[in-house]
C-alpha cells in the first residue's frame, strides 16, 4: 500500500538527468526516495550529517550528496556530487515528476451521482477524482473532495468541507469537517525573485482509528511520507508539516505545530499550541507541555515544557529561581 | 431555548444502565446534567475537587463519582460509586444518546431552493438540515452548511462555506467565512489499540451581536454547552474547546486557543496566539496579554503575561532581572 | 491598480458629514486614505504619535485629530479636532462607505458555466461574482468562491475551498486549499452592548510569484491596503491582520500571526508560531526565531528570538545565566 504513486513519472534515462556524469545511455530511476527506504535501483539523497547512521546502510544506488558527506556513503553506491543537495535534488525531482510541485486541482473531479461507490454513503455535493476507493459503511459529508487515487478504508466518517488528496487513509478513520490533508509541503529553495518550489513526491498514510479535528492541515511528505500512527487523535487546527511521522496513541492538542521531518515515537502527548522543530526524534511516553517550544531530540519517557521545552522539574526549577530573585 | 437537544435520545430504565446496582425496574434518567445545571430527575458526575462547591448543591438526583468525593455530595442524591468517573460516564451518555460520539455528516440536508425560508437571503449551493430555522433579514453565504435542529436569530451575517452543527444563535450575529461551530470536541478516554470516544451531547450557544472571524472553530459542549456572551468578538483562527464560556463584551484576538471547560467573566481582552488552560475561571474585567500561557484562575481586574501567565508587574520585574544579571 | 475600489461609496458633501464644522456646502471628501497616501482632495487620520513623520509631510486636505497631535500636521491641512479619532474616523467611514463594515457575503456569485472566461480552467462548483477578472493560463479549484470586483493575473494557481474577495493578485501567484483572502479585519471600537463596527475599505494586494499555503486568513486593510510582496512564501495557518505590509522574497512559517498595521521588509524569514504585536516596523533581512513573540521594531539584519523577542546573542546569554543560577 505504501508503495503507491499519486504523481505523473517520466521515465529518463539517468544519462540525461545527470548528463556531466558518465552514466550509461539506459540506465534508469527507479524511484526517489530517503536513505532509510531506497532500494536497490533507486536514487536517494544525503544532506544532514545527523543521518549518518542511515547513509552508512541505505541500499539506494545512486545518490546525490556533497564531498565531504559522501565518505559515510557505502562503497558500491554511485556518487553525484554537488554543492547544494537540495537544489540538485530539486532539480531531479522536477525532471523525473514534472507536475509534484504545485498542487494543481484535481479536474477530474466529477460529482458523485456519476460514480458507483456501494455501501457508501455521502453527502450533497461531494466530489470525487478518478480511481479513488472508499470502503464499505464509510461516510462522506457534503462539499467534501477527494481527488484522484486516494484509498480510504471502511468504517471511516469523513466530515463536510474536508479536502483529501495523495494521501492511503486505513480503516475507521475519523476526519472532521474542513481538514486539508495532502497538500504540497512548505518546501523550496529560496532564490530572489523567485523561489525554486521543491517538488512533493510523497503522500500521507493515516492508520486506522485515527481521529482528527475541524481545520487541521495535514501536508505529503516531500521525498519520504507522512505518517498519522494507529489511535492518534490531533484536536482542531493542528499543522502537520511535511515528512512528520507521528506514532500510535498519541494525543496532539489544538494548534500543535509540526515543522518538517520530525519522527514521534508512541504514546507521546502534546497539550495546545506547542511547537515541535524539524528534523527531531521524540521517544516513546513523552509528555510536551501546552505552549512549549521544543527544539531537540526528547528521550523516551521524559516530561518536557517551556520555550525551549526543558525536562519539568528545571522548568519548575528555574520558574522558582526566576521569583526567588525578587 | 437551551434546553434543545439535538441528538438521538434512547428511553432506557435506569436498570438497565446499571445493572449492578439496586434500581427499580421503572425509574428513568430525564437528562445527563453537569452538577450546577442537574435537576429533579437528572444523572450528573463529580469527578474533580475543585468542583466541590457546585457538588454540596447539586439538585440532581443521580450522580457518578468516586468513594473520596462522594462525601461532598447531597444526602439525598443516589450516588453510583465507580473507579473512573468518565470511563463509567462516558459508557452511560453513549448508551442513552448512540450517536452522539462521532460527527456523522448530517444527511438530512438539502439544497435551499427546495425550502421555503422567508425573509432570509441565501447565496449558492447553501445546505440546510432539517428543521432548522433562521429568523428574518439574516443573509447566508455561498457554500454554507446548516445541520438539522441549528436554529439562527434575525439580522445575522452568516459568511460563505460555513459549517454549524448543534448550536443556537441569537440576533445581530456576525460569523465570517468558513468558521465550523458545534463539532465533537476533543474528549476521549485514552486506551492502547482503540480510544474510548466520549459523546459530546452538549451544543453551542452563541449570544446576540457576538461577531466571529474567518476560520474559528468552535467545539460544542460534552456533558454541559460551550457558549459565546453577548457583544463578544473573536478574531480569525480561534480555537474554543469544548464547555468554554466566555462572558460579554469579551476580545478574544487572532489564534487564541482555549482547552476545555474555562470559564470567562465579561470584558475579558486576550491578545493574539494566547492559550488559556482547561478548567480555569478567569474574572471580569481581565487583560491577559498577546503570547501568555494561561495556567492558574485569574482574578477580576488583573491584568496577566507570560508562560505561564503572571501578573503584569512580575512580568516586567523578571524581565528587568534577567537583564540585570548581565 | 492599487487605486481600485471594491465598496460601494456615497457622495456626500462634506458639510453634511461634518455639520459642526464650517464646510462650504459644497466641498466633497476624494476618498478617505491613511497619512502617506492622501492626496489633495482626501481625508486622513492621525491618531498615533508614532506616526508623526506622516504627519509631517502628509498632503491631504482634511484632518481627523486630537488638539496635542494636531500640532505635527502641515498648516495649509484642514484639521477635524475630536476626543476620540477613531470613533469619529468610523462614523464617517460608515457614512461614506455604508456596506464595508460587514462581510455581506456576495449575493452577485454565479456558477462558473454562465460566464466566459477564455484560457482559464475551473474545477467544478466554482462560484464568481460579477466583474471578476482572470487572467490566461491560470486554474482554479472546485468549490473555489471569487467575489465581485476581484482581478487575478495570469498563470495562477488556486486551490480548492478558497474564499477571495476584496483583492488584487498579481501573476504566477498560488493559493493553496481554503484560504481566505480579502476578509474585514478585527477592527471595531468597544462598547458596552454593541461594539462600532470599524468600517474596511482596503483591499489585499498580492504580488507576483506569491505562494501562500492551506488555510491562511489574510484580512484587507481597513483604511489602508494589506500587501504581500513578490516571492514571498507563507506555511499553513498564517494569519495576517489587516494593513500588515509584508516585503519580498519573505519565508513565513506555519501558524505566525500578524496583528494589524505592520511593515516588514525585505527577505524577512520568520519561524513557525511565532507573533508580531500591531504598528511595528521590521527591517530587511531580519531573522525571527520560531515560537518569538516580537513587541517592539528590528533594525535590518537582526535575528531574534524569545517571547519577547530580544537579539539571539541576548537570548543565548540569559538562557545561560538561567541554568548557571542552579
């Protein structure tokens, strides 16, 4: 299921993508995907020293990377070096995907009454792209659209106004009214006068009995995916930034925010309107205090709060010096 | 007006519900209450100490809780001792009102031009529910959903690709673009593989000449309701939790979010991004700043900043210390 | 372009607007404009000290002021004197422009079917006022509502769900799913019982290869215009208050709120969360760190962060002193 591609490829021989490097004329991409997931045939990329350890055992077999990053790479991998990973990345990714970089709308979109969806049952005015699939007893509230190859399992109750697309969502799934999931992720590469808009190959995959509240923005990974764990509940108006995977039973309260790529283990919960960085790794059994600013990687079982989130007792610690003081 | 109910009530004998204790065969619940607003007849639920004023008075003549806090309540009252007050709770509300845990999509609802509503001018594609009135001179933007049993006053702007559900709106009511009021809040009883989701039988209720900007969500109550006080204004992407009450002439700014069941005195100002915790009773008259985390119950006429919130002054002084240690 | 006016504006002589004041019957107000806009012929307001430099060189020909801060304003200006200029400045406003102190939703929107507009794609269920333009090449969404007067330029992208009124956007701009745009602000002035509503006659202005993500507010300016400058970017669940003026090439992360009347430079990048308080002025280049709230002007080439907001070196220094108190 996770394998699935929701955007138009171009097949080019990897000779004309990279027409500097000596690449055999038919030589192909399999696909583009993160050093931890790329197989054998794949193009993959390393740009953060802190994935040394998946850059040491990634299976990809090409990637693109700098001259100093390149020696954690394993032997047999094929090399293009560059200055800038992202740029080059960016580049590729638009070649080999050419529409991934906007959302453009769905017009394949048709009202529901033209297609055979049974035991499903929806509301007014609902829209549906082409080669979509909900399961059985699923319901769909009015004005909602999902566009073309979304899969939605059984049992799911998906509110009014919601817009779904590039996104796998698993069995009794609760989605209400008016979120936005599987948008095109706040990534680019900032040049003057016009920005160099990075292109979103990736998806969201929401696991069953999942629950999210009115107005929350779910985005699709860009090269990797974004993941919604089993039983996780986020409360209204949550951002979900692209590539963040989130485990199962967690509870996310309202106005979270998630930048980019940060991987939260199980039964991690988050109270309102605090603020995890991109990039971190959170452990199982934490617990972020509403309002809190996290900003580095929290071991498994810790308590955490503050702008930035410090384990609880220093934060208590330090709100008592800060009045001892007077 | 507020004693509507706007879900599917069953009639089932109290012994029923609980089997293990010693009802007579006939005996019935008339409603699920919270303490302060149960009456002759009524099941409520004491659950927390703070509460323990409203616990002494209670006119119900059921109540959950546990054996520590029952000694608080009344002599008279029949008191269903329990382990987990919400868990048995929560069991009760969804086997009396089945469907009140899930937002289904309301499928009662139709497309204006069917319906015959007087002196009310609607844009397009406008759906409405069943039995639901709207009072004269209100004007209804394009795209707008009103579920069944909503009932709106006279002279209100509702905007274009609105959602409300379970809620009663007075007079010289402003609600702008694409605010959702009246959807479950985010109440559940935290359980590996499968949460238990708690029903929300509560509405809104949102008073006269209250205006409300784009993209608002507002939650309605669980066991009590979730009200906005006359003269009350809000500022785009607010989000108000479940049980919050908020008095008159209030100013809530951009981004605020509430947790559950905080209660507001009149001429309350927050400024913008500020979160107010669950459970806190906030005075008349009170200014908490742009930013604050709000943690403790705030007295009439104090003026509060911070994370977590303190007075003003503290505030300054701390701030002025910290600088003095350099 | 920027000269267009999207409200519905009464002629009236000045004499009847302010019948106190010695007008000849004749005189008539050009259009009401802030400070450093007003040309000869326009009324302008003047009711912060923090503005005097406007003041100084403003070439509008009437006033509203109080006596103290009359003193900054040309002599050949025809000065209003009042207690409070606000109050008086939407009393006037509301004479003129009767229809723009509510977002009556614009009952003039017909499907997409019955107009002509050639080289432009639409989803379906697309609703557009009257006198909308849309320039060749560009997409918009199903569900999408553009309101009357609305001008977008060429090769734009629109999402789904979008609500725009009240705006002019320029070229290669894309709005992702459900924003809105053109909404009046949370302007008003407090009363007991029924706040003034405080007329928006501004509109937003949106240049050129803009990217805006799902589910922004921006808000039009009130007597000014809200503006976005070219390449600028916004994440999910920003919100933009009115008059706000954001520069070029700027990188504004998910969930920043703005309040109102803010100018921010060029190449400004601003971390997710973070707030900027009302009537600031942010230079170019300036860094602000996620989560910030900022309160006060930045110098160009700063970065900040903290809540509030002071230079990183400042707030390195104190979060070091803070765990060398322990």
């Amino acid at each position: 299921m996770s394998s699935k591609n929701f955007f138009l490829k171009k097949e080019l021989p990897i000779s004309k993508l990279f027409p500097k490097e000596n690449f055999t004329k038919t030589q192909r991409i399999k696909n583009i995907k993160p050093l931890d997931k790329a197989q054998n045939g794949d193009l993959t990329f390393y740009d953060l020293k802190k994935y040394q350890n998946l850059a040491n055992k990634t299976k990809a077999s090409f990637c693109i990377t700098t001259k100093n990053l390149s020696l954690d790479l394993p032997k047999k991998i094929k090399i293009i070096l560059v200055n800038n990973v992202l740029i080059e990345l960016a580049r590729i990714t638009k070649l080999i995907y050419p529409l991934a970089d906007i959302d453009y709308p769905d017009l394949s979109l048709k009202p529901i009454s033209k297609l055979k969806l049974q035991a499903v049952k929806f509301g007014n005015n609902v829209l549906i792209g082409k080669n979509v699939k909900i399961g059985k007893n699923s319901i769909i509230g009015s004005n909602t659209i999902i566009e073309q190859n979304v899969k939605i399992g059984n049992a799911c109750i998906i509110g009014s106004g919601v817009i779904i697309k590039n996104s796998l969502i698993e069995n009794k799934v609760v989605i209400q009214d008016n979120c936005k999931i599987g948008q095109k992720g706040f990534g680019f590469i900032p040049m003057d006068k016009q920005n160099i808009k990075f292109p979103h190959i990736g998806k969201v995959i929401i696991k069953s009995n999942v629950e999210i509240a009115s107005g929350c923005t779910i985005d699709r990974g860009s090269i990797d995916d974004t993941v919604i764990g089993e039983n996780t509940y986020l409360d209204n108006q949550v951002h979900v930034a692209h590539n963040v995977q989130i485990g199962d039973n967690c509870m996310i309260a309202g106005q979270v925010g998630f930048a980019g790529s940060s991987k939260l283990g199980n039964n991690v919960s988050i109270g309102g309107q605090a603020g995890i960085s991109g990039h971190l790794k959170i452990g199982n059994n934490v617990k972020i205090g509403g309002g809190s600013g996290v900003i580095k990687d929290i071991e498994s079982n810790e308590i955490v709060m503050g702008y930035p989130a410090v384990p609880l007792k220093e934060f208590l610690k330090n709100k008592k010096d800060k009045n001892g003081n007077r």
